[in-house]
C-alpha cells in the first residue's frame, strides 16, 4: 500500500473529508476547524496529491479506493463517514463500493454516481493531450477559476496556489481514471445507510438536475443545493456547508436517518 499522509483533528466519531481533482487535504484546512469542535475529522492527500504517494501511474479509481480502505482498515477507524468533493466523491463511491459495511454513511459534495458521458469522455482525453503539450500550469491557470461561480472569491488564489502544486504524471493518471471510471448509480440505489448529496446551482460541471434524479433512488439520501455557489461550495457557502455536514454527522451518529 503506497504511502498516505493525512491530518486528525477533534474526537468522536470519525468523518473523512476527500478533496478534489488538482487539491490536496489543505483545500479542507479552513472548512474542518469548525468540524473538528464536535467530530474527529480526518483530511488526507489522495495518492499522487500532496505528501501521498501513488502506487502506479494507470491506476483506476478503484485501485485508489483499495489502498484507501487498507489504510481506513489500517487505522481502526469505528464506524466512519466519508464526505467526498467532486474527484474526492468518486473515490467515495469506489471504497464504499468495494466495502460497503466499513462505512456508516458517505457523502458526495459537488460529485455525481453516473459515468462520463461520452462528451465529457472526449473532453478529458483532449485535456490530456492539452496538458501533455502545454503543461499543467496552462490548464490550472483557467480551470480554478472556472470552478467558482463567486468570479471574486477571496479564496481562488488559496485553491490556485495548490492546484499549481499538482505534477502531470498524476494529472493524467486521474483524469484517465475519472474518464474511464464506472457508472456507481447502483452504489447509491442499493446502501442501506444515510447519503449526503450537496450541489451548487450553478456549477458548471455537474446539473442539478442529475443530482436530484439520483436523489430520488433512494429513500436514505439526503440532497441539498447551495445557492450562488458554482463548484466549491466548501468556500462559497461555507457556513451553510458547515452546517449540512454537522447536521448530517448528527444523523448518521444517532440513527436518525431517513426511512
């Protein structure tokens, strides 16, 4: 199993916070200190981002979701939460997937169950071929900003700053395994314990309207949708986020959750 580093903060029930494509755990940092006040919260480089390493370069996202659940096996961890944001929820998905008696809940923020598109399939191979031949930092120069629909966020420079940090062999190992990642509708269709959905409605990379037609699979999910928030919401809506997640950490802690 590669190498994984990661932070804890607080007690009680343990709550993983996944981050996305081009981040690292620090994209957590600001939102898990007011987590931390009542729940353990547990932030970790994704293999290849940050201080963790990837195992092999054609890794798939269920690759990355194995080595994730050795190492939440690993660590003993009782009965955890795991909340992903966008490439952090497809990685959810798999490791709840693979072992989904590990988990008491999971959470997507700004991520979907369904498979690529086939537009959306193309779109990525020619980002892959853009960066092969211009370099990461040309992408990243447009894309952080594209993420927010606050085009002023105080925090754009903060998301830009780490995604720069990104190298391009885990670029392109990651963006070949969200294109070719598997439909996990089932995944969310079929878990017997609380779902997590949060949506901005006006993110430009995953519709509403998918989210809610996913929503309505299952009885357990709970959705919600952040106004004026584009594609991280952890920054453009964070006290309201904050406060879902609390909310729903509560749930799952008292067995409270929908029937």
């Amino acid at each position: 199993m590669s190498f994984i580093n990661y932070k804890i903060k607080g007690e009680g029930l343990p709550v993983i916070f996944l981050h996305g494509f081009c981040e690292t755990s620090e994209i957590w940092d600001p939102f898990v200190a007011e987590i931390s006040s009542n729940y353990q919260s547990i932030t970790l480089d994704l293999p290849g981002f940050g201080s963790s390493q990837l195992s092999k370069t054609d890794a798939s996202l269920a690759d990355i979701a194995t080595d994730l659940n050795n190492w939440v096996l690993d660590q003993g961890l009782d009965n955890p939460i795991v909340l992903g944001h966008s490439l952090g929820g497809y990685v959810s998905l798999a490791m709840v997937n693979q072992m989904p008696t590990l988990y008491s809940a999971f959470g997507l923020i700004h991520a979907t169950a369904k498979a690529d598109s086939d537009e959306k399939r193309l779109s990525r191979t020619k980002v892959m071929t853009f960066v092969k031949k211009y370099g990461v930092k040309a992408f990243v120069d447009s894309f952080v900003l594209s993420l927010y629909y606050q085009k002023d966020h105080p925090s754009i420079e903060f998301a830009h700053k780490i995604a720069l940090k990104t190298n391009e062999s885990t670029f392109l190992t990651y963006t070949a395994a969200m294109r070719d990642r598997p439909s996990r509708v089932d995944c969310i269709t079929n878990f017997t314990n609380p779902i997590l959905m949060v949506g901005g409605q006006n993110d430009p990379l995953i519709p509403i309207g998918s989210l809610e037609e996913q929503a309505a699979l299952n009885g357990r999910i709970s959705i919600y949708m952040l106004p004026r928030v584009g594609h991280m919401g952890m920054f453009e809506a964070e006290s309201e986020l904050v406060e879902i997640v609390n909310n729903f950490v509560f749930v799952v802690e008292n067995g409270l959750m929908k029937q």
